[in-house]
C-alpha cells in the first residue's frame, strides 16, 4: 500500500513520516525495507539524534554493521543531546561493536562513555577489561598472556567504581588470573 506513494514521493517529509508513524505502530513492520528506506528519508529529510539513533538501531538489527555506527557516531555528535544520552549511546555502540568482533571500535566507545558520564565508569570499565581479556597476541609466552594483566586492572577499576559489579568481576578476574 504505502510503497508505490513512496516511490513517488520520497521527498515528501509528511508521506515519509507517516509511513513511518503507521509502520512503527503495526507489529511487525519495522523489519522491511520500506520501514528503512522511509525512516532514512525521514532523517535525510529532518535530521535530529533520535532519527540517528533509530537509524543505527534498525541497521545493527539487519547486521548493516558499518551503517550502524555510521549513524550511532551521527547521533553522537549532535549538539542538541546531553552527555548523558552521548554516554548511553556510546556504550550501547561499545557493546555491539564487541559482540561484532570489533574490539578496538568497542574499546573507544567504551571510554568515551566513562568520559561522557562518570555513572558509566563502572560498565565501561568491566567491558572494557572484557575486551582485554577477549583479545590475543603473539609473540612468547609472556606476550601470549600480557593482555590478561590489563584485563584484571581494568576489572578492578571497575569494581572500584560500581560495587554491584562485584560479583561478575570478580568472575572475570578470577577466569583471566588462571
């Protein structure tokens, strides 16, 4: 119904947002193409944080990794979002980068959000000692290991700045110890 009106006009900011108006309330329609082609209309046409972030979250969704930062960073970046907002998108970023296997993507994120928001220093710093622990090296046996130690500091880092981690750090640092 609403595909052919879009084709014909993709320009037009009230067609394209009640596409999506009408797609966002209907189960199940967010995961089609015409969702994303109108939604990135929509933020083309009036851009703002939130369209960016909606745009990075319909991309990570459908495994459109570089789109997905592309726009997380665009949401980032903005001035009209507080450092708060900056922080939670940063770390949802440094989240999905590592369960993507990007680990220095998912490091930086990691502490911009402890930069952004002292709330996030805890989380950031046990995700950051994840990623630690979750990289290898070469090179001889101390080289082999070497990683680990950065992973443990990191880890009490962040039991130091948010006790309720206590128990899942103390889990890592005894798994990376060894």
């Amino acid at each position: 119904l609403f595909t052919p009106r879009y084709e014909a006009n993709s320009e037009d900011l009230s067609l394209v947002s009640n596409i999506v108006k009408m797609l966002s309330i209907t189960e199940d329609c967010q995961d089609n193409d015409l969702f994303l082609n109108a939604v990135t209309s929509m933020y083309k046409l009036d851009p703002s944080y939130n369209s960016a972030y909606y745009l990075y979250r319909l991309n990570a969704s459908r495994g459109n990794i570089d789109a997905a930062l592309k726009y997380i960073d665009e949401a980032i970046a903005y001035e009209a979002s507080d450092a708060s907002t900056d922080a939670n998108y940063s770390f949802e970023a440094a989240a999905y980068c590592f369960k993507n296997g990007r680990l220095a993507k998912a490091y930086n994120y990691a502490d911009a959000a402890k930069n952004l928001d002292e709330n996030f220093s805890g989380k950031a710093y046990f995700l950051m000692g994840q990623i630690w622990g979750a990289t290898s090296c070469g090179g001889d046996e101390i080289e082999k290991r070497a990683h680990y130690w950065v992973a443990v500091d990191l880890l009490q880092k962040a039991k130091a700045a948010d006790p309720s981690l206590t128990d899942d750090t103390n889990r890592a640092i005894g798994s990376y110890s060894n």
